[in-house]
C-alpha cells in the first residue's frame, strides 16, 4: 500500500506560519533586492533578493505583523515552552 504524499505548505517547507492565527498561506516578507538604477527609474532583479530572521513580516490573513523570528515554528515552541505553556 503506497502512502499518499503531504502537501508541501509554508509551514513544513519553511517553518514558518502566523503566530496569531495559523495561517502559514497568506505570510508576506519584507525582501532585500538588488536594482539597476537608470535615467528613467528602476529595474528590480528578481531573481537576486534576500531576507533573514529580522525582516519584517506581516500575515494577511488577520493582519499581524513581526519579524520573521516571530512566524518561525521553533521560536513559537519555545515561547511557550518558557511560558509554562504546552509545545
């Protein structure tokens, strides 16, 4: 019998998801990207950009926003792990 293969989410890709609601689909980040500056604007480089545990974050699904430490599914563990909580 062959096991049926999980979806890849946000969350077991990742490790990150919504500290406030679960969500791990509607998770925007604040990216670092290069640019060629020229006369008439910019011309962005998307296949070169970056970001880390500090940028900002946002869930749109209900809004919340943080760092990206804060969606990490480690760091919430831990949260409340030190709050007496249940991991």
């Amino acid at each position: 019998m062959s096991r049926k293969k999980r979806p890849e989410t946000v969350a077991s890709v990742w490790g990150l998801r919504c500290p406030h609601c679960g969500a791990d689909d509607q998770l925007q980040i604040q990216l670092t990207t290069w640019a060629l500056l020229t006369p008439g604007g910019t011309i962005a480089d998307s296949h070169h950009h970056d970001w880390h545990d500090r940028s900002q974050s946002e869930c749109l699904a209900c809004d919340h926003t943080g760092i990206v430490a804060d969606f990490m599914i480690d760091h919430q563990r831990r949260a409340r792990r030190a709050k007496g909580g249940p991991s």
